[in-house]
C-alpha cells in the first residue's frame, strides 16, 4: 500500500553511518525516517559482526582528530543507554622501521598527543608474547585503542533513534528518488517524501545515485573475514589484554593485515586483509577469490606461531572503497538537499558517530564542525570537467 508522508530528512541505509545520522537528526528534534532494504538485523552489508576495532593511529590528522570527538560520542551512546560498547586493548601497530607509512602513524600520534608506547625490538618479546616481529620492522601500541561490540553498538544506536521518536521502516527497498526543493523516496512500500535526504548505502551507493544523475568512483570488495584457532587456547585472548595489531608494509601483500584478540568465537582469533576481490553487492558469493586468505596463510605461519595457520571460520564482508580509500561527506553537486555519505568501508564503523554528526550538519546546512575538504566529490573530478 502506498504512503505518503512528509519527514524533515529521509535517510536511506540503516548501517553504522546512516543509523548514526538519523540519531543525531532526531536528537535534534527532526522528524526523521530510516529506510533500510533488508530486514534488520542482516549481515549483507559492511555494519554486521561482533566486533571492530577503534583507534587514533592514522597516518592524517583529520582521521586523528575526528577520532579524539567519537570516542567521547562512543562513550556518551554507552552512558545514555547503559551498554558497554567498547573494550581497551590497545592497539599494536607493526611495519617497516624505516617505511613511509610508519613513520607517517608514529609521528601522527606523536604530533597530537595521542597516548603511545614504542616497543624497542629488543623489549618486543617481552611484552608482546606469541608474535614474531618482522626483520626490520618497529613496533608501537596507540595505548587508548581497542574493540568496538559492533553489532550490539548498531542495536543500541537504532533503539536509541527510536526512543527519540525516529522511525525505522526495514525490508523496504528504494526503487526510485524524484530529488526537488522536496524529494521524493519511492520504495517497495511506499513513497515517502522529505526537505532533506541522506544517502548512507554502502556497497549500493551508485545504484542510488543514478536515480539523481551521480555515479562516484566507488569499488565494491568482497572480504574473507577469517578466523584462526589458538593452538594454546587464551594465548591471544581478550580478557588476557592481547592487543588489537595492524601490520603496515607486509611482505606478504601491498595491504595492511589486522587482527583483534579472540572474543565472539572462544579460541579463535579475528585475522582478516585489508581487501578483497571485486564484486556485485547483490550476488557477492558468487565471489570465491581466496587469494586473500593464501597470503594471510603465509603471514599467520610467519609472524603467529601460536595459530594454526589455516582458517577455522571464514566470513564476509563488503568493503565500498574511493580511489584514494577516504571517505565521501558532501552534498550532490545539483541537489544540495541531498548529501552522500560513503567509501567508509575498512575503515569506518570507528568513525559512526561523528560521521552521523557530520551529515547531520550537512543535511541541516549548518556549518561544519570539520573541514570536510578532505572529503569532497570534487576531487575526483577532472578540472576541464563538470561533471563526473
């Protein structure tokens, strides 16, 4: 049965960014609908799993900063409803000494004053038990990093919307958007119509966006999300205080490696790479591209003696990654009521609630609490052209 029904913002995906936006609009007292195309909770998109790891160690400062208001927006979402979303473990991070891209996190974290330990090779061992360092590799922990309960954060920030008098309509495709001074979000249940859309749907960003004459550079990876079992169990266990890692420089890919301390599955340990093979969102496991876990295999042998180094659980999930693998945060270039959220995919959870403060202030044309340069639509535009 159709619907009609004026909202002061639509948003279109009910993932960590768009679950997090429609918070942040009806904290604001804006009437405001969550459209999502699955019924909730699904585990089709890039939100789902138990866990995520959260962290200031980025290689730019703007990542750095934005991350120093989530984790006091993270904390006020676990304080407003009582739920413990997030753990401190630390996190690890692994690469060439004398690489580029360690360097550039080292002094990252030094030049903002993010807590830090630099483990001297000599003492690595000692304080880092199970893990063999790479010749030539250095070694620091981002002290305030650690695990994010992902699915329980997406549950909690949804309810909370919603206890604010935001509604969520789930299983509810969107097959047309009719954009104009009101616009028009035509679903499999109804049309709804709004002052204001956000669009915060991952790997289906681009079918959206060609409702509204836009197409973005955005890839679509299918991740083996991979488990490993200890051969000691507890040996890298979360209660036991073993880190989150990341491995910068690997000599067994071009892509970082992570890992967080066993925690959903008991004795088995989240390893997983930075990306996957490309994919159609809708017919993902059609991919069966391993090559991803073959150097994971090889890096598990290498630097993790206490995992057997062959998968015990194999996962997915879908990266939506921007060339240059940061963020999309702007407004349509012809609909200025209309503003995009996307690429966050590897990378993003972390970041959810200030993303959601950040398209908030979009979609309301308020001034931005960040300088969002960085993270605008026209960078991969072609200057001679105006249009993508």
């Amino acid at each position: 049965m159709s619907t009609t029904q004026d909202w002061d913002c639509i948003v279109i995906g009910a993932g960590v960014q768009g679950s997090f936006t429609a918070y942040q609009l009806a904290s604001k007292k804006k009437k405001t609908l969550l459209l999502e195309q699955f019924v909730l909770p699904h585990s089709r998109g890039s939100s789902h799993g138990q866990t995520r790891i959260i962290r200031k160690a980025y290689d730019h400062d703007i990542y750095t900063h934005m991350m120093e208001e989530s984790y006091q927006l993270w904390a006020q979402l676990e304080k407003e409803a009582n739920v413990k979303l997030y753990r401190q473990t630390g996190l690890l991070v692994m690469g060439a000494e004398c690489g580029h891209e360690f360097q550039l996190i080292k002094n990252t974290l030094q030049r903002n004053k993010v807590p830090t330990v630099i483990l001297p090779r000599e003492e690595f061992a000692k304080h880092i038990p199970n893990v063999n360092l790479s010749d030539g590799d250095g070694a620091l922990v981002d002290v305030t990093a650690g695990v994010l309960y992902a699915d329980r954060a997406l549950k909690t920030v949804q309810g909370q919307f919603q206890q604010m008098g935001g509604v969520i309509k789930d299983g509810q495709k969107v097959i047309n958007i009719t954009p104009g001074s009101v616009v028009t979000v035509s679903t499999s249940g109804g049309n709804y119509k709004a002052r204001s859309l956000v669009i915060t749907a991952g790997p289906w960003t681009n079918t959206l966006l060609a409702h509204v004459g836009l197409q973005l550079p955005l890839q679509v990876v299918k991740i083996n999300v991979c488990y490993w079992k200890e051969k000691v169990p507890g040996s890298y266990n979360v209660k036991h205080r073993f880190p989150c890692f990341i491995q910068v420089d690997c000599k067994e890919g071009k892509h970082h490696i992570y890992g967080l301390p066993s925690n959903e599955y008991p004795g088995l340990m989240k390893v997983c790479y930075h990306m996957g093979s490309e994919t159609d969102p809708d017919e993902r496991d059609r991919q069966t591209d391993r090559s991803d876990i073959h150097i994971l295999q090889r890096y598990i042998a290498r630097c993790f003696p206490g995992l057997m180094p062959v998968p015990a659980v194999v996962e997915s999930c879908m990266y939506t990654v921007t060339p240059d693998h940061h963020f999309v945060l702007d407004r349509h270039p012809s609909y200025s009521n209309i503003v995009i959220g996307a690429g966050f995919s590897g990378h993003g959870f972390k970041f959810g609630p200030i993303i959601g403060k950040l398209l908030c202030e979009l979609s309301q044309e308020e001034v931005s609490s960040y300088d969002l340069s960085f993270f605008r639509i026209r960078r991969f535009q072609a200057p001679s052209k105006s249009a993508l």
